[in-house]
C-alpha cells in the first residue's frame, strides 16, 4: 500500500464543479423571495404534532414549543433546495452512471414529503401532522426499491467496500442493503430536522465531506452534486437559523436524507456513513430506544423526550446550544469519516 497520497483534478473540472455549488447557492437565494410570497399568501403554516409515536398526548413537545407556535412558521421551504438542485443538474451535470440515481431519490423523496407537508398545511394530519407513518414508509420503501434495482441491474454494483477488509461480494443482496441504507437515512435526517438550523448545518457538513470523497474518487458528477445541494442549503440555513424564518418541512428533509444514502452507495462508503452521519444515527437511535423501553417497561422512558435533540431543550439548554454543538459533533464526526475513508482505502 501507498503511504502518499496525490489528487489530481484538471482545473476546469475543478472550477465546474465549484461553479455548480456557487449556483445552488444564488438560485436558493433567488426563489427564497417567491416562495415566502406564496407560503405567507396562502397560509402554509407549519401545524406543530400533538401526539406522540406511540399515541400519548405530546405534553412536553407542547411546553417546549407552545412559544414558537404562537407565531405562523411557514413549512415546505424545503422545496426550494429540491427545485435548485433539480435544475441545476438537469441543466449541466446529468450522467447516467452518476447523478440520475441521486437526482431521482433526491426528487423522488421530496414528492412524498411534499404531500406529507400538504396534508400538514390543510389540517389533515390527524393529531400527528402529516401522513400517516405507515403510508409514507410505504412510498419511501417503493423509491428505494426501484433505486436499488437500478444500482444493481444497471450500475452493475454487487459488492461493498468495507475499510481496512476490501470489497466483499454481496450480489443481489446489494438491493435490500440499498433500501435499507436510503430509508434509514431518509428517516434519520427527518428525526433530525427538529430545531432551528439543525438538520439544515449538518446535511451541509455531512454533503460537504462526501464532495471531497467523491472527488478522490474521481467521481466528478457525483462531487458536482453534492457541492450543488450544500451551496442550496446554505442558502436555505441563512434563513432557517435560530429564530427560523421557515422549516424545510419533510419535502426537504427526505430528499436530503435519500439523497444522501445514495451518494453513500455510490461512493461506496456506506460502512462510513453512519461514522459522518453520527448525529442523525444518535437521534433515530434514540426514538427507537424511548419507544422500545415504553413498551417493555410500562410506560417508562429514557428520555424526557425524543429525539435527544428535544431532551436536551427539556434539560435546560436553550434550542441555539443545542443546535451549535450538534454542528459540532457533525462536523468533528465529519472530519473523522474522511480520516478513515483515506487509511482505508490508500494506507
């Protein structure tokens, strides 16, 4: 193995590439003002849940945010990202071998998350503010389905790197490994979208080091890619810091997290992924826990609430703390992912 490591990237490629990420960013800023005239125009506020996952009344959600309820909060802002990213790569970084997946899922999932957010901003939710979480696993396993039997039949992708062991042949196995890797994502990165500015700085950093990954890999579209979202959700974070003009709402959230399985799959870092993704793994980690102990212990839970995000709010910290040392955490866990990805594939 090679103790040097050597990048080389022809400038015009390299400047194409940031020049995409510029352009998410201004396209973002320009349809921000279009969509805030028609969400305020046609009322598409955010209606906060009043149920739990397990059906209890949200008593402690509802002490935690009765305040910022008081005022109307806009949702689906996360369509503008979908909109940005969509344009920008059919216009100038469509590749089938590279960016047709991601672009798809990342769409795909917005489309289930914007009719999630519809039924939110119509009052459809039924107590719990949006489609019911049967439904929408159901059309988020559909995408992923469909993805997977892309990646493997016509990608011809049957094995999975592993850092330090090498590939390892999996075959059609690579389908459910597929699905499951972009659904748990997905619904991670929703879990996460909780607070003010949370999910949207740490998709940028999550986004950001697979730019790098991917550009070391030679992967070009798939870097151009991820440097177009990041340059879109910056745009979108400006706004959506503490105290949010806007929420992305599950049209962003979800096309944020598939989208980002799928650059793990083609990367082929997935054993990585949930290493940089370390917060979105801890907050779907502690939903699943809360529920687990509430049904086995009679009601008993863990946490004042999930996700951790909301116990560390009902612990005392106020919602920009919690949400600057997550960026923290997502960042150094960031950094960490890359320094494994380079011993394990070039050391």
């Amino acid at each position: 193995m090679s103790e040097t490591f050597q990048l080389a990237v022809e400038t015009h490629t390299l400047i194409r590439i940031l020049l995409l990420g510029f352009s998410g960013f201004c396209l973002s800023m320009l349809l921000t003002p279009i969509y805030t005239t028609l969400a305020y125009k046609y009322t598409w506020w955010k209606k906060p849940r009043t149920t739990t996952v397990t059906g209890e009344v949200a008593t402690v959600f509802k002490k935690l945010h009765a305040e910022k309820h008081q005022r109307h909060i806009p949702t689906m802002a996360g369509i503008i990202f979908v909109v940005t990213v969509a344009i920008i790569t059919i216009a100038a970084n469509l590749s089938r071998a590279e960016t047709w997946l991601p672009l798809a899922a990342f769409v795909g999932a917005g489309f289930v998350g914007l009719i999630d957010d519809f039924i939110n901003i119509s009052g459809g939710g039924g107590g719990k503010a949006g489609l019911p979480s049967k439904i929408k696993l159901l059309l988020v396993l559909m995408i992923a389905l469909v993805g997977g039997l892309f990646f493997y039949y016509k990608l011809d992708v049957s094995s999975v790197f592993i850092p330090v062991i090498g590939s390892i042949q999996i075959g059609w196995a690579m389908i459910p490994l597929f699905m499951l890797v972009v659904v748990a994502t997905a619904n991670a990165v929703n879990i996460t979208d909780g607070l003010d500015g949370l999910a949207g700085g740490l998709v940028s950093s999550a986004y950001g080091v697979y730019t790098i990954i991917a550009l070391m890999e030679g992967r070009y579209g798939v870097a151009a890619f991820c440097l177009t979202v990041v340059g879109s959700l910056l745009s979108y974070t400006w706004f959506n810091i503490f105290p949010a003009r806007f929420f992305m709402g599950d049209v962003g959230s979800f096309s944020l997290g598939m989208g980002l399985g799928v650059v793990a799959m083609l990367t082929d870092t997935v054993a990585l992924l949930p290493i940089i993704g370390i917060v979105f793994v801890a907050e779907a980690g502690s939903v699943i826990l809360q529920i687990t102990s509430k049904k086995l212990r009679n009601g008993k839970k863990i946490f004042k609430i999930s996700p951790i995000h909301h116990h560390f709010e009902a612990s005392g910290w106020p919602e920009a703390k919690v949400t600057m040392r997550f960026w923290v955490i997502g960042q150094v866990a960031a950094v960490t992912g890359l320094m494994l990805f380079i011993i394990g594939k070039y050391l």
